[in-house]
C-alpha cells in the first residue's frame, strides 16, 4: 500500500466535454496509477462534498446560490469560462470535500492527495478561469474552524497567479500564500500574495528552481505553518497550451522534489492538490501529476535518499 491516501472520486468530472480544460484528466490520472500498479484500489479514499456551510467560510451566500439554483448572469458564466451544469457545481462541491479530507489525512499520516482540486482563480463572490469555488481556501477555512490548525500556509506553482486565494487571505496573518508564476499571463489583475514571484516568459528548470527554492524556504523559516498546501500545477511545462514557461518533465519533478521533501523535512503536514495542466497532449499533463504521486511516495518511503 501506499504511504498516504489518494482522495479521488468519479464525479470529480467538471463535464465540460471539448474544453480545453481536460476536465477527464481526475479520471485519466485515476486510471493511469491503477494500470501501472502505483496504486490499487485500496489506496483511493472517496470525499464528501463540502458542505454549504464550509464553502460560506469562504464564499458570499449571494454566489452560492447562485451556483447551487443555476441563476449565474451571462457575466458570471463569460468570467467562469466554463459552461454551468449541475453537475459541474456538485464537482466543485466535491473537490472543495476533497482538499478538506487530504488536509486531514496529512495532518494524520503527513501527506494527503487529493486527485483534484487547486481552484486558486475563485473569489469570494465569483468564480474566474474555471474555479467556480476555492478548495484551497475552503479547507483551511474548515481545519481552522474545526480548531485543529491555525496557521496554513499555500505553495500555489500552477503557472497562473492564484489570484483568488492572494485576494482571499489578503490581510490575514494566519495564512501565508506563495505564489510562483509567468507574470505575462492570465490573470491580468494579480491582487499581491504574501509573496509573488513573477517569472519573465520562457523561464526553464535551473531559474524556476532556484528562484522557487530561495522564496519557499525564506517563507518556511519566517512564517512555520501548521499546514501546507501544495497546488501541483502542471502547466509551467513546456509544451502547454495555457502557459509560457519552459520547464521539462525532470525540471518539474524536482519542483516536486523541493516543495514535498523540504515540508517533509521539516515535518509540516502537506496536502497536494492538482490545479491546471493544458498540455498539448494530455498524456504529457497526466504524467506530471503521476509524477508528483511518485515523488510523495519516495518522500515519506526514503526520505534520507532524496536531496
Ligand atoms: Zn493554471
């Protein structure tokens, strides 16, 4: 078995058939740690949906009911860039239950996964390039709450800004948010995270690396989270659609390798979360978030054999 749970569930499919958003992939990456017997069965543990007392921690009751009565104005859907269903709206339910249960079982067993979730462009009152409801936020709200932590930190490295969750945590001492992204890129308005590092375009494995490493451990030494939350995008890749950044599978690897050894290090309970992957073939977006499945295994396996 594996050293920590894999948080997945079929109905994590946003249904957004042809979109450039693969929202298949929870199901591609499900399928994918069975075949190559990284995972059985045993090893996936279903979530709950949040429930709408969690999301309102984060979320105005206004876009909540909106979202769950189907009443979105054609402005809210053109800012979500994704079609409403219900279906879709019990997903993000769903991963928002799902980040909130790899919480947990980080707490208990130092890393959870949740094979889905990293909603970072969500805002209190709309959602914004695919993220109708921010997991991220949802869950630390939730642990907060429930009094099991009080200071979380997020490691956001989608290639996009989170600039939900900066926006979110804004002012809050209780919650550092580092971000990691192509600054000519999407979102235009970057509402500023603990700590922005915006990289120029066409940044590769060496500069991301270094630059990420340098910030991440300042941040850890400074502010000594209770909880870390790790959005795994995989859209810095080269060979994404929706990013501009060059780095390789390997480069990504070792982002990995940095954010889940040096949280493992210092015996901080890390969730990771997936966040966006657009690659020009999704079998390439697959393999960077098996790979950091991988990566979290050799961590807690050996850890004294990992730089
Ligand atoms: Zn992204």
């Amino acid at each position: 078995m594996l050293p920590y749970r894999l948080i997945y569930s079929e109905q994590y499919d946003l249904n957004l058939g042809g979109h450039v958003f693969p929202s298949k992939k929870y199901k591609w990456l499900h399928d994918r740690l069975r075949w190559t017997r990284f995972a059985g069965e045993e090893d996936f543990l279903p979530p709950a949906p949040a429930t709408d007392e969690d999301v309102l921690l984060v979320h105005n009751a206004e876009w909540v009911k909106k979202l769950r009565t189907g009443t979105l104005t054609y402005q809210d859907v053109l800012r979500l860039e994704i079609p409403y269903s219900r279906q879709m709206v019990e997903a993000f339910w769903l991963a928002a239950g799902g980040t909130i249960l790899a919480a947990r079982q980080a707490l208990e067993t130092r890393i959870g996964f949740n094979v889905g979730g990293g909603f970072h462009h969500a805002f209190p009152d709309h959602g914004e390039g695919f993220c109708a409801i921010n997991d991220i936020a949802v869950a630390i709200r939730v642990l907060q709450r429930d009094g099991v932590i009080r200071r979380a930190m997020v490691v956001d490295c989608d290639v996009h800004h989170g600039n939900g969750t900066a926006a979110i945590f804004a002012g809050d001492q209780s919650v550092f948010t580092l971000s990691i992204q192509q600054f000519n890129n999407y979102p235009t308005e970057k509402p500023p995270s603990s700590l922005d590092i915006h990289l120029a375009d066409d940044v590769g494995d060496a500069e991301y690396l270094q630059r990420l490493g340098n910030g991440y451990r300042a941040a850890l030494t400074m502010f000594q989270p209770e909880l870390l939350i790790y959005a795994a995008g995989a859209d810095p890749y080269y060979q994404d659609q929706l990013g501009g950044l060059s780095l390789t599978f390997d480069g990504l690897m070792e982002r990995d390798r940095l954010v889940i050894w040096t949280a493992a290090q210092q015996k901080i309970p890390l969730a990771i979360v997936l966040a966006g992957g657009y690659a020009e073939s999704v079998e390439d977006t697959i393999t960077i978030h098996a790979n950091t499945a991988a990566v979290a295994r050799d961590v807690l396996d050996s850890p004294q054999r990992i730089r």
